[in-house]
C-alpha cells in the first residue's frame, strides 16, 4: 500500500508534536489540550472545505455558506462545552507558563493538517464534489474524523482522574495509537483504505 503524501504529513505533525512532547516532559494533561486544540484546527479546515465546496457551483454557495455557519456554531458549542468541561475540573488546569507549550505540541498538527488541507482541497479542487449531497456528507466529515482524539481524552481523562500512574512508556503508546486511528480515518475519509 502505497502512502501519500498528505497522510505522511498527518504523520509527520502527529510525530512532531510527540517528539516535542518528549523534549519539553509533557504529561498527559497538556497531551490533552494538544488533541483538542487539534479537533478545532480540524473544525477550521472542515469550515474552509465547505466553502470551497460552494464556489464550485455558483447557485449553491448561499447554501454553502449558511451550511458552513451552521457548523462554526455547532462544532463549536460542542468544542465550548469540552473546554467547559476540562478547564473547570481541577485535574485538567494547566497553568499559564504550560499555554506556550501546548502551542508548541500543536505547530506539527497545524502543518499536517494544513498540508492534507493544500494536497486534498486546494490542488484537487475541480475534483471536490458539489452540490446538496456533498455538501450534508462535508458537514458531518469533521465529526467522524475527530473520533480518534476524543477516544484519546476521554481515555487520558480516565488515567488522570482515577489518579493511575502512568510513564513515558504508556504516553507513548497513548500517542501512537492515536496517530494511528487519525492516519486510519484521514485516510478512509480521501478512500486510500
């Protein structure tokens, strides 16, 4: 199976972020913070998508772009209630001299993304289905593809919370397992697999 090179850079942000993770001594709180930092990055480009999506057929861009509105509000509120939820617990504060490395963990998974972004939209985009159909199947894209991170919260989440002791070792394997589920589901979302 050959890889192309979109999912390369979905790995290659993926390993980048761990690698800073490892340098800097990341635990799995700012992990977490990373993963959902990443599901709205995700969020942006799927809003982008849908978009672009509309400037392919001219009389469905109003369509388009109120579609495009609509899911800014509602991954949105979704995401605002994830952040309610992680930044009210105390288990997952992070103080503010940690904000520059959750940054730091997230520049990999922007350029990954946005490389996916440039490879699958941008250089392909007579390609882009149009119309009603895409436009309802490009709205709900982002929520299957975001599956793998939250797994991963909601796993780190339970190590955390009951307090289990946890090494490099298992953040690690807590952060291959997730890029191989993103590599998984970018690529039966572009149909690789």
């Amino acid at each position: 199976m050959k890889i192309e090179s979109s999912s390369k850079a979905i790995i290659l942000g993926n390993l980048l972020s761990m690698i800073i993770a490892l340098a800097l001594g990341y635990d799995l709180i700012l992990i977490i913070w990373i993963y959902w930092l990443e599901s709205l990055i995700m969020g942006l480009f799927a809003f982008l998508k849908l978009l672009v999506g509309g400037l392919r057929q001219s009389k469905l861009l109003p369509m388009s772009f109120y579609l495009a509105i609509f899911f800014v509000l509602h991954y949105g509120v979704f995401h605002l209630g994830y952040f309610v939820f992680l930044s009210t617990l105390p288990w997952f504060s992070v103080k503010p001299v940690e904000m520059p490395l959750i940054l730091y963990g997230v520049w990999g998974l922007v350029a990954g993304h946005a490389f996916s972004f440039y490879e699958n939209v941008y250089k392909k985009y007579k390609e882009i289905p149009a119309g009603i159909n895409a436009a309802k199947l490009q709205f709900s894209e982002p929520y299957s593809r975001i599956i793998p991170i939250h797994i991963m919260i909601i796993c780190g989440l339970i190590v955390v919370f009951f307090e289990f002791s946890y090494d490099m070792g298992l953040l690690l394997a807590f952060v291959g397992l997730k890029t191989l589920l993103d590599l998984f589901f970018h690529m039966r979302k572009h149909k690789l697999v």
